[in-house]
C-alpha cells in the first residue's frame, strides 16, 4: 500500500481525487489537508468535510491548513468552480468533522512520525507543502515523493504561460520544486488529455451508488463552466491523474526535466519552465508526465467508485 497525504482546495476535480483516494486498496489516506485555492480557505474546507462524508471516510483527519499563498495576493477560479468552490451538488450536513491541528502541523507530525516511506499529493497550490517545508525542513528527508497536479511545460490556464496552481502560490511552487526530493509533475500537457465527455459521464452515472451520483453532478456543472472559458466540448480532468500515478504509474509515460518555476517574469510569473530537450543540461528535478493510456485511466476511475457501496 502507498501512504499518502492528500493537499487539496476543492475544487470538482479534487473532490474526485479524493473518490479515488478514499477507495482503491492499494492507497493508504494519512490525511487530507486543505488549502486555498479554487475558493477561500473557509469554503474549500467546507467542501472537503462535504465530500469526505459521503465518501465515508470517517478515520482519516481533514485539516484546514494556509488561507493565503506565501508572497503574492490570492487569486480563487470561482469562474470555474463556482461561488461554492464546488457548485452543483446540495450536501446533507457533514459527519465529518474538521481535524483541530492546522494542516501544515498536520503534514509535518505524519511526516515526522513516519519511516520516508510517504508521498506528497497536493492537487492545488503549494502553499502548504512549502509552508511545512520552512516550518520543519528535516521532513524534506521524510517525504519518498510528491506527486503533483500542476504547471505546464506548454500554455497555461490563467495567463498564456501559467498553469492555475502554480500561479496562484508560484513562490510556494518554487520552493517545492527546488527541494531536492524526487517529483511527478501532472501538468495540463497531460489533463488536458483526460477530458471527462459525457459518455464518461454516462458509463460512471450507471454505476448507480452515492459515489457515482455525485460525480455526475459535480461534472454537470465543472462541464457547463469550462465550455464557456475555455470551449472544451469535455472538460479536462486534471487532479485525479496524481492519484492514478500513485495507484499504477505505468498507466503513464513521464519524461524526466529540469522544471524552475518563474518568479521574475512580466508576463511569465507562475510559468513552469520545462526543459523538455535538456538543452540546459540542468540536472532534472521531476518525471513530468507526457502522454497516458486512456482506457485503463477511466476503468481505474470506474473500479476506484464502484469501491462505495
Ligand atoms: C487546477 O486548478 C484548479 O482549478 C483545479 O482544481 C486543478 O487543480 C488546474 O489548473
Ligand atoms: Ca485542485
């Protein structure tokens, strides 16, 4: 089993992340810590206890950790993800319950308390993960891998260069980056592959069991809201693709890069530089991921929701 801790900012694709997450017996879930990021702290909080209560994840702490990046003024993708964070679905009262630590201490302690053998998720921006970094720096040790969402090594989402991530905590970014330890980078040259159509949408609906309903009504709505940004026929899926690394990397095919994340740059700040031809014979800091196998990523969605009775 992998041991993971989970960094999100819910977000309808987080919220998937954790489906599969929360399921799939070969993840160990230590924790889930929020960020925020596609909405304030407060509501992305609010929608990770939503979501941990239906899928039922009663033992695993869900802690609210930074409210704000580290350097920059925040930014929130509402026009994505709605006033909520995650619009769509209406929620029953949580029976999951806000863990009292702060997420940052919470990631450092079940760091610290391991033997290395845990992986970083984070599935928004990095605030958290660096945070826990410059608080504690012998948890760097600690940590066997991060298995990020985020960046790009072509066009972004929220400029022409930036990916949204890394964009709205670029600082945090680059203190992840640069700390040395191995990192899988799922940047939108590879989610933008994964793109939820509604026969997808169809084939999970069919399963039929609390799990699958949400997903549906999370992707009605993540669906109405990238055709009218970007003009996607079916939206891309992007935070899940951390987790089905996890769960079977060889679904996918990474090529290893030196990544500096721009924190200088006019129209550039939040890029991911990829050094995708190794022209600058930097030695490479992550396996960003390039291509995947389509078929088996969706039936290992599938398998992860039909897991919820
Ligand atoms: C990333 O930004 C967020 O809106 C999504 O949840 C995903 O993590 C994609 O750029
Ligand atoms: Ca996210």
């Amino acid at each position: 089993r992998e041991k993971i801790i989970l960094d999100v900012d819910p977000g309808h694709d987080d919220a998937v992340a954790m489906m599969m997450a929360g399921s799939h017996p070969s993840v160990e879930l230590m924790a889930v810590t929020v960020v925020a990021g596609n909405q304030t702290l407060d509501k992305t909080v609010k929608n990770a206890l939503n979501v941990a209560s239906v899928l039922g994840l009663k033992d695993v702490p869900v802690a609210a950790g930074m409210s704000r990046p580290m350097v920059r003024e925040q930014i929130i993708a509402d026009d994505i993800h709605g006033v909520t964070g995650l619009d769509g679905p209406k929620f029953d009262e949580p029976t999951v319950q806000q863990d009292p630590r702060h997420g940052v201490d919470l990631i450092i302690e079940t760091l610290m308390g391991s033997d290395g053998d845990i992986t970083i998720v984070p599935t928004g921006p990095l605030t958290n993960v660096a945070m826990a970094i410059r608080k504690e720096p012998r948890i760097v040790e600690k940590i066997k891998r991060i298995v990020l969402m985020g960046g790009s090594y072509q066009l972004g989402n929220v400029t022409p260069s930036a990916e949204f991530n890394i964009y709205a905590d670029p600082e945090a970014a680059h203190v992840v980056f640069s700390s040395g330890r191995p990192i899988v980078m799922m940047g939108l040259d590879l989610t933008r592959q994964v793109r939820c159509s509604s026969q997808v949408i169809e084939r999970i609906g069919a399963i039929g069991n609390r799990v699958s309903k949400l997903f549906v009504e999370l992707m009605e709505f993540f669906s109405k809201t990238q055709e009218e940004i970007f003009g996607w026929d079916a939206p891309p899926l992007h935070d899940p693709t951390t987790v089905a690394y996890v769960i079977d990397p060889s679904i996918f095919v990474t090529k290893p890069m030196r990544v500096d994340v721009e924190l200088r740059g006019e129209h550039t700040y939040g890029r991911t530089c990829c050094d995708y031809f190794g022209v600058t014979k930097k030695e490479p800091n992550a396996q960003v991921a390039v291509t995947l196998d389509l078929d088996r990523f969706w039936d290992l969605l599938e398998a992860c929701i039909r897991r919820y009775s």
